[in-house]
C-alpha cells in the first residue's frame, strides 16, 4: 500500500474493525469519494457485543441507533492539525441490519449518491497535518455533536464529534479515512496505519499490543494510551 499516514485510534475503549484495508483494496469496494484505503469502526463492550438488546427488530425490521454502544461515544481527533472542513446537520437514521430492512436499503444506494457527500457520508470533520499531506475524514457522526469548526486548531486525543448513523451507514459506526485534499470529490485516498493498541485478532483472545500497523477484519482494537 505504499507509505502509510500514521495516526492515533481516534476513541476510547473497544471497537470492532470493519472493512479493513487488510481484507481489499479499494476496501469499501469503490474508489468513490476518496475511500480507497477507507476503515470503519463498531463499537463494542467488554465481551465485543455491539448492541445493547436484541429482539424481533434485529431480525424483521430496523432498529434505533441508541440501542448500539457505537452510537454517542466521543470521536476523538488522531492527530495534531487544523480543521479543513465540517459539515453537521444530517439525522441519524435507523439502523439496518437485518436482511428484510437491508435489501431496501442497498437498493437506494444510487439515490443517496445522487444527493452528494453529506447523504453518504453523514455528518464530518476534515483534519488536516499542518504541512496539509493528509487530510483526515471522521465520518458518520451524531447529528449536533461536533465540538468544532474550519480553522480549530485541534490536538490528538482532543474530542470533535461524537459516533453515529447518518449518511450511508447500515448501524452507528465511526468511517475513517485518509485524503491528499480536503474535499473527499476531488481528493484521493491514502493509506493509513494506527500506532499504539491493542488488538484481539477475529476478537479472540490473546490479546497482541501492536507499536504501528493496521487491524485486521473483525479485530477488536483498543488505544493503549486511553483505557
């Protein structure tokens, strides 16, 4: 994958890793809007559940975002940098995980790309290196939860958002990418590596601590530095 924009995990606590760059590339299965080397993020409690209950909801239908751990958990900046953009505004929606509710779903994709980035993306932060060789995107993002506008200046671990489900998002999860530009449109993707973790490989134990590198699909990870 090349040179690799090493950040800090942007959270607290642990996460299941979704559509790691590990698994494929593009990893999200298109080039679209920058996120070839794009990473999601789900998160979990102690035993690595992501939903707080489950009943003929997760089966028949969709489900409210308050029920998954993800959902209101702080997004923390991986960097130090400034805010190159932020967009804030579009509602949380249910979640689809089910096969009955995601079928549908799946199907209007091509309407929600019809309605540019914030129907994908949800709601965002751009973080950018002060030299502007990455921009950071954290998407998908509680609907009046960021903590921050274009020109903060923002330091790693610093709070921005909060975890959840707008735009194009099946359950509350946290989509991380890296960018040469600001505006994921025109921007391409880089690759991205966290430093600093822990990882429960297919979450299952012995844990691994990991100094630099990128989990792999349905790790567990979580930032040694901030349990």
């Amino acid at each position: 994958m090349g040179s690799a924009t090493v950040l800090d995990l942007p959270f607290t606590g642990r996460w299941l890793v979704r559509n790691s760059p590990l698994r494929r590339v593009p990893s999200h299965g298109t080039e679209s809007l920058a996120d070839r080397y794009a990473i999601d993020f789900v998160g979990v409690d102690e035993q690595n559940q992501s939903v707080r209950a489950r009943d003929w909801r997760s089966v028949l239908a969709t489900e409210p975002p308050e029920r998954f751990f993800s959902h209101g958990r702080p997004v923390l900046s991986p960097l130090d940098g400034v805010v190159m953009a932020a967009h804030d505004g579009e509602e949380d929606h249910e979640a689809h995980r089910s096969v009955v509710a995601r079928v549908p779903y799946a199907w209007n994709r091509s309407s929600r790309e019809a309605r540019g980035v914030p129907a994908m993306v949800g709601n965002y932060v751009v973080v950018a290196y002060p030299d502007m060789s990455s921009h950071i995107l954290l998407a998908q993002l509680r609907r009046g939860s960021l903590r921050v506008t274009v020109g903060d200046q923002v330091g790693a671990g610093q709070q921005v958002a909060e975890c959840g489900s707008s735009g194009n998002a099946h359950q509350p999860h946290l989509h991380l990418q890296a960018m040469d530009g600001p505006d994921p449109v025109q921007a391409r993707g880089l690759p991205v590596s966290f430093c600093d973790f822990r990882e429960w490989v297919h979450g299952l134990d012995p844990s691994y601590t990991v100094e630099a590198g990128l989990p792999g699909e349905y790790s567990v990870v979580e930032p040694l530095s901030r349990r």
